[in-house]
C-alpha cells in the first residue's frame, strides 16, 4: 500500500494519499509498521491511544506519523512545507436526506484549522501573511465515515483530495479573519463568538472548559480559541467537492456572481433587501412571479430579491446562517417566540454549559432577518433585514441561567406538574415571565409526543383532575425559546443610527 511521494509536489503527496482509499487506520497502522515507517518496539498501546474519543485528531496524527511519515507537530507551518500543503483528516457522517441536504451526508465537525495566539497574532501583517492562510490555502482533505458506536480506528478512509478555498468563498473568508482580529485588537478576545462569522470561526479550544489565556489590550482573561471553518461550509465542501456531482448549485443559487467585487458581503446583502422596503408580500410575488401560499413564502421573496431562484443560497448554506422571517403586528409586537429543536431529557441531564447543545448552536450561528410590519389594513410589508448572532452578555447571562436551572430540574428528578383547579397543567421549567431573553416550552406534536426522563427520575404531579400521567417516566417534549420582545429589541438595536 505503501509508495514513495515527491514532498514539494502537492499532487504527488495527493497521488500518494488516494492509496490510502479503502483502509482503515488499523490497516494503515500495520503497514507502517512493516515499511518501518513506525517501530514495532513502539508502545503495544499505540493503536488503542490514537483511537480514544478523548485523544481529538488521533487518527490524523497516525497517517501522518504511520503512512506520510513525519511526526506530528504544532507548527505554524503546513505539514508539507515545501509544497505548501496541510493535512486534514475528518470524519462524515450519514444523516436522513432531506431537501436541504438530499445527499443524505454531512460533516461531523468544524475543521479546526490552528490556534490563535492572541499575543502574537496582532503582529501579523494582514490574511494574506497569516499563520492561518499557510494553513489553509491548500490542504489535502482526507475523509473517513465515523459511525456511531464504530471505533473510528476500524473506519474506511472513503475521499482524499486537494482542496483550497475558491476565489468567491476567500471574500467571504477574508471578512471574517478582519472581524475576529477586530475583536481581538478591541481587547475583547473574551467576547469572540462564532456566531460573529460566516464561514470562518473562532471556536474554543482548551483542555478543560475552565482554561484562560492573556490577551492584548486588555487584563480580562480569554478562552483558547483555534481558526475553524464551521461545520456548515464543510458539509458543503464535502457533498459539492468530495460527493463529485451528487449535489450542485446552480450558478443563480449564489448571491455573488462570478466576478462580482465584494466590499461588505452582509451590509450589502440588507441593502438589496430594504431597496424593496415598504412593498406588500402582494406585490413582492407580483413582482417575482411567487405563487407559493407556503409558510416560507415572505423569506423566498427575500431570495428572489436576492436573485436567487430557491428558498436557499450557496453563502448562507456554506455560512450555516439561520433564515428567520420576523412579523411585527400592527401594535408593534412580535406575535411568535423563536423556538429551537426540542432536547431530549436524558442527554440534557448529562451536558455541561460549556459543551451543552444549546450554547454550541446559539454561539455559532449567525442569523439573518427579514422583518415584515403589519400595516394599518392588516397586509405586512417588507420592513428590513439584519445579520444577528446573540451578544456574549446574554448568551452566558440569562441563556446561561434558564439552561443551568433546566438542566437542574432535569438531572435531579426535580421536573413537576400542578393541576389547577381549571384543570390547566403547569411545570416548574423556567417561564418567560420571569426570565428577559429566554425560557422554556412545549415542542412536540401533542401531549402525548415524549422523551424518557433520565434513568432513575420520575416526573412528580401534584393536585387532582384531568392530565395525570399515566408514565411518570417520560414528559411532553420540551425546547428552549427566545423570547419574542427580546428578538424585537435586538431588531430595533441600532436601527435609527
């Protein structure tokens, strides 16, 4: 399996790579070892240690160490300096198809890509010079499939390839590298989000959630964080890149055109929207030819606007942003919360805030917008648009508290129902009377749509009448909700500067 490559020649390291297509890891562990790339005297454990779950990359260290042959190291460098090429190995996982994603794969995680030195880095003379872009300029992308309760060790390497981000995704890219640094230079490294960002993140990166490093222009301490790129823009670099045809865009679902020049990709996306401001949903599908009565209908027109011919767009895919489409009543309230998927009780019950669902989706996900206004004859008209992500503040202030105490109620098989005399059924999960930006509410279909209940908990009811349950060992199931005056501040934030 084993041959020899020319390390200043990036498609001869590529040629080289494409060998290892059909192996496991273990296999590629045994051939090294009889090339005498590695020593059998090496510890009996070798093996085992690079396929622990908590050794992160430790099958990426193996092809380096058993089939390229070189040790693995934290440099700045790329792994091949000569030609110029970073490895990468990273897994893919199977998921349902669905029309967002027919190919029915997507990326198991961000790519981490290297860590950023936030002393050091403010050295750095701008993104072309940057630690960052010797590393991911081009690198050779080699892609396993990790299946659950699989010791991904036993996995099949399936893609291997060169990948170096296109010239449209390097604008988008090189803006989010100035948005981190901005942050940084501002003293407010403490405060990074990847939610700030479209492709490129700024993901934490530490030993221990309770880690901290200095930062310039400011004594606050900040996590370690490493330059990412989000799990998002690799789902699609696999399925548009690696997947060869299985599923394409068409050059109309891209917001930039080839060619076109971008200065400010967001700004420049809310200009074209509220160029339509003040025009009905009517007369927007009037005027984009829009016949759909579906529930997404006011965030097509939005793409239309945007000349994309779909209800999605190659940048926003790539950037993982959230659509929301936003109404504001005539008496200038939003009627709806913002509702996230429901969580499921025994896996919440065993989260930490630090690695938590809730605070992974909400810390990286940048939300787009689109605000309609109820005018005085009851139609709703294109009011605005906005690029959103949750301020640090909120995020680990009362996000943080509604999550801690849920998660409480939930582990310590504190969850209970109190029957009014009316019959209507309370829980003591947090309310949005008594919390400014979040709570907790039903998700499911019906009553009867549950989640078991942490092993060893029950649910406790109190008071008489209709609505017992029958299994104390499951409940209706729940989600976290933004509250709906807290998404209308954020939208008003700013908006008459």
């Amino acid at each position: 399996m084993l041959a020899r490559y020319d390390k200043t020649d990036p498609k001869s390291i590529e040629a080289y790579g494409r060998k290892m297509i059909g192996h496991t890891f273990r296999e590629i562990y045994k051939a090294g070892v009889d090339s005498k790339l590695v020593q059998e005297d090496a510890p009996v454990d070798y093996v085992e240690s690079h396929a622990r779950k908590n050794y992160k990359g430790g099958v990426g260290t193996l092809v380096e160490e058993c089939y390229f042959g070189y040790k693995a190291n934290n440099d700045a460098q790329p792994d091949f300096p000569e030609a110029g090429v970073e490895l990468k190995v990273t897994p893919y996982v199977e998921t349902r198809k669905t029309k967002a994603n027919p190919a029915g794969f997507r990326a198991k995680e961000r790519l981490v890509l290297t860590m950023i030195n936030y002393m050091e880095i403010i050295k750095e003379k701008d993104f072309e010079h940057s630690h960052l872009w010797a590393k991911a300029q081009l690198m050779l992308l080699v892609w396993y499939l990790h299946i659950k309760g699989k010791n991904d060790i036993d996995s099949c390497i399936d893609f291997v390839q060169l990948f170096t981000p296109p010239p449209e995704d390097l604008e988008i890219i090189r803006e989010d590298y100035e948005k981190i640094m901005a942050k940084i230079r501002a003293g407010k490294a403490h405060e990074l989000s990847e939610g700030d960002t479209l492709y490129l993140g700024a993901c934490t990166k530490a030993a221990t959630a309770a880690d901290r490093t200095t930062q310039p222009c400011s004594e606050i301490l900040a996590k370690p964080r490493a330059f990412s790129f989000k799990n998002s823009y690799m789902t699609y670099v696999f399925t548009h890149y690696f997947l060869q045809g299985k599923v394409t865009y068409h050059k109309e679902n891209r917001i930039l055109k080839p060619g076109e020049k971008l200065t400010d990709f967001e700004r420049s996306i809310e200009t074209r929207i509220t160029a339509y401001r003040g025009w009905s949903v009517r007369e927007l599908a009037q005027r984009f030819s829009v016949t759909s009565d579906a529930k997404s209908r006011m965030a097509i027109l939005a793409f239309r606007i945007l000349g994309v011919t779909g209800n999605q767009c190659e940048e926003f895919e790539k950037a993982g942003i959230a659509v929301k489409t936003i109404r504001i009543q005539m008496n200038g309230r939003i009627r709806e919360n913002m509702s996230f998927p429901p969580f499921r009780y025994q896996e919440l019950a065993e989260e930490t805030w630090d690695e938590s669902e809730l605070r992974d989706y909400l810390s990286s996900t940048r939300f787009f917008f689109i605000v309609y206004r109820e005018d005085e004859t009851g139609n709703y008209r294109l009011d605005s648009a906005k690029f959103w992500n949750i301020p640090y503040a909120d995020l680990e202030g009362d996000v943080r508290d509604v999550w801690q105490e849920t998660h409480d109620i939930i582990k310590e098989g504190r969850l209970t129902l109190e029957i009014e005399e009316d019959g209507k059924i309370v829980n003591n999960l947090p309310k949005k009377k008594d919390h400014p930006i979040s709570h907790v509410r039903p998700h499911g279909r019906n009553r009867e749509d549950t989640y078991p209940l942490p092993e060893g908990t029950h649910l406790t009811t109190k008071g008489e009448g209709r609505g017992i349950w029958q299994d104390d060992t499951c409940y209706t199931k729940q989600c976290f909700w933004l509250n709906n005056d807290y998404i209308l501040r954020q939208i008003e934030a700013g908006k008459d500067k």
